[in-house]
C-alpha cells in the first residue's frame, strides 16, 4: 500500500493502492465528463452539501471504479462521509480514475486494473481497516469478507446497499440461512435500476465490449444469449439491433415463453452451442458454458460473460481441453482444441462490459446511484429500524429518482386528481 507520494508539488499523504498517480489529471477530465451526463447525482449531491446527511458516517464501497463511480463517491463525500473504495472486479478498474479519487478528490482508493486474487482480497481488507459503519457492494464480497473474516467490525455497522443481481442472490441466500448480520437495501431491485441500468445499460455496453475486444461485424451472426434476465434481455435487444440472429437459452420456461414472444429463437445450450458464432452469458449462475458445449462448438467460437463472476464459463475445463493457448488480441485469448478448432475467450471470461469497454454508459449509471447514495441516506437515518434481512428501495426513493431524470431530459407528467384518487382508493365507485 502506498501512503504517501509526491505529485506536482502536492504532497498526497491519504491511504491508497493505484497504479500510477500521474495519470490523476486524466482521470479528472473523464469524470467531469461523465458528470455532465448525471444530472439526477449532480441534484442530490448540491443538497448532500448543504444538509451533509452522512456526517459521521465511514462508508466501505466495494464498487467497480470507473468514472460514473467516482462521481458516486464524490457526492458520498459531499455528505460529510468519510469513502473508502476498492474494485468489485479485477478487470473493471480504470487506472486514470483511481489515480484522480486519490489524488485529485482525496477518496482512500485501492484499485489496479488486472490486480491478481490476493491483491483483490487485500484491498477490500483495505477498506474494511477503515472500521465502517455501512457497506456498499457490487457483488456482496465486502459482505462475505466481514461475515467470514472480519466479524468484529458487525457491531459498527448499522447496514449496507448492493448494486448487483449476483450480489442480492447470495445475500437473499445469507438472510435465508439465519446468518446475514446487519440489514441490506437491495439496490439492484429498485426500478430506476434494473429497468434501465440492468437492460439499457448492460445491453450496450456488453456489445460495446464485444465489438471492442474483436471488432467483429455482429450482422448475421449467430449471437447466443444465455439467460433472459433483465441483462439477458437488453444484450439480445441490442444484438438483434445489430443485424444478429439471436438464441436465447434459459432454465425458466416464464423467461423462455417471454424470449419466444419477443421474436428471438429458443433452444437448450447442446443445441445453440453447435451452431452459435458468439455466446454471452448472463446468468448469475455457474458454469452455463462447460465442457459438453465446447466439445461442440465451431472453429472460431467466441466467447463472453456479462454477469457478475467469472464462472458462468468453465474457464479450468476451457483449460484442460486445450493443447495450446494464447494471446491474439489484448482481452481475446484463443484455446485450441484436439481437433483443430479455436475457441476464443474474452477478457478472462469477466465481465466483458467493463474488461474492454468503459461499462455503463453515465447517463443510466445517474439513477443506479442516485439510489445507491439516497438509500445510504435512508440507512442512516432507518437502519436501526430495519431487520437482518434484504429489504427493497422504499417506493418513495424510486419515484423521486424518476421524477428528477424525467425533469433533467425536460419531460413532465400528470398528476391524478383527487377525483381520481378517490376512485382509486374506494371499493364503492365500481362501474
């Protein structure tokens, strides 16, 4: 960890672990930019100054850290909140940004793109040195760290947000066993989130990492989507867009019936495994891709995640099957099978949005955000009321975001009268 270094004559003397403080000016200019795209988090963060809501409070944010990140973290700190912040993936970091958190906005960051396993680990023990008194995860592995390794910081903590479906999963999982220690606002469930962060965002961005990483036309491809989630959804809407023949695979015969009815082909992976020319997977589950489906696949296959982990592809079975492997393309590696055939890999079958692209676009990540830093708000002021389990978005919250994204693109909407309302609440006024 590096505690102190000298830069242009400043002296930055706050915990950290970035790669290289020189790129701080860089930084700052592509988080400028990309606030002007986040005029929602530009809102709360002006009366997040004048109230500072979060005073007292040290927030441990285990989130990817890339410049719409960084305008989070620096409305958190606009709070009166002290913000720790380490990468939620070891592929997602955007060094420039790291560099300018430190160094530019004095935010304690531990992030370095392509970091190792141990590394990883060692920063989101970084933040959790900082003693504090909420959690907020991209994936729940600060939840997972405290509850296994780190139980005596639980009596400090009054609760924690999570951004991600992954992460509400195993925490879900967690209150279902009795052990989750502390509540937990589901972020990721909140309208103003999944609706559009998980669809829109998560659509372009995917195929924005895609195309990235191999430059390759999409028109008339066979492009295999696996699990029709809201993700599932918004990257088959996208590749459709594009010119591609989309598959759809899925376990749920709702969400399959719903892939039907939206126009796009369904089939169980052994059969869209042999005729797929991209696979992107987003699951949330492991091992969607596995060894029977690579033993199918053509040449030249290529290969994607755009959930969470890096499991959702059987990376050790890719591994061993293949009597060679290497680098062809930065974020592109290629397995070689037994009989000839190449089966590429992207970004180390992490999420390829964030791999070899830039993630979400700034405008849908402004209401994933502003929910992340409104419900740190409400964690303050409620968490003592709350139980030890995960509890959705008060409505309330979701509705203000709406309303302030609808007012910052210049649209406006009715009111219900009170007419209305009554007709609503009343069981008398039938037909």
């Amino acid at each position: 960890m590096t505690n102190s270094t000298n830069m242009q004559n400043n002296t930055v003397s706050i915990p950290h672990d970035v790669r290289d403080l020189s790129l701080a000016a860089q930084g700052k200019r592509r988080i400028e930019w990309a606030e002007m795209d986040m005029p929602v988090l530009r809102s709360i963060r002006s009366r997040f100054e004048r109230e500072k809501p979060l005073r007292g409070v040290t927030i441990a944010a285990c989130l990817h850290v890339t410049t719409e990140t960084a305008n989070l973290a620096i409305t958190l700190k606009a709070a009166g909140a002290e913000v720790y912040l380490c990468a939620s993936n070891p592929l997602s970091t955007q060094d420039d940004v790291a560099a300018a958190l430190v160094a530019e906005y004095g935010i304690p960051t531990f992030a370095i793109k392509g970091e190792d396993h141990s590394t990883y680990y060692r920063h989101i023990h970084s933040v959790l040195d900082a003693r504090p008194t909420i959690t907020m995860d991209d994936g729940a592995d600060t939840v997972g760290v405290i509850h296994s390794e780190r139980t005596e910081l639980i009596p400090n903590i009054i609760g924690g947000t999570e951004e991600t479906t992954t992460g509400v999963i195993r925490l879900r999982a967690m209150a279902a066993e009795g052990v989750l220690a502390y509540p937990i606002i589901a972020v990721n469930d909140a309208a103003t989130k999944h609706l559009f962060d998980n669809r829109y965002g998560t659509g372009q961005s995917t195929i924005d990492g895609i195309i990235r990483a191999t430059n390759r036309l999409l028109a008339g491809t066979r492009f295999v989507v696996a699990g029709y989630g809201w993700c599932g959804r918004g990257v088959a809407m996208r590749a459709r867009g594009a010119g591609a023949q989309v598959i759809v695979t899925e376990v749920d015969p709702v969400r399959a019936l719903e892939a039907v009815m939206d126009g796009y082909s369904v089939m169980p992976m052994l059969e869209a495994a042999k005729v797929g020319d991209i696979f992107c997977t987003l699951t949330g589950d492991t091992h969607v891709l596995r060894r029977e489906h690579f033993e199918v696949m053509k040449d030249g296959a290529i290969l994607a995640n755009s959930g969470h982990f890096n499991v959702e592809i059987d990376i050790p079975a890719l591994e061993e099957m293949a009597v060679s492997r290497r680098t062809v393309r930065d974020f592109v590696e290629e397995f070689t099978m037994p009989d000839g055939r190449r089966l590429f890999l992207l970004g180390e079958g992490r999420l390829i949005n964030l791999a070899a692209a830039e993630g979400h676009p700034a405008a849908v990540m402004d209401m994933s955000f502003a929910n992340q830093a409104l419900c740190a708000e409400y964690m303050v002021r409620h968490g003592h009321e709350l139980g030890k389990a995960v509890h959705a978005v008060p409505s309330d919250i979701d509705a203000q975001i709406a309303r302030l994204k609808l007012e910052s693109m210049g649209y406006q909407i009715d009111a219900l009268t009170p007419e209305q309302k009554e007709y609503l609440s009343s069981w008398k006024l039938g037909t």
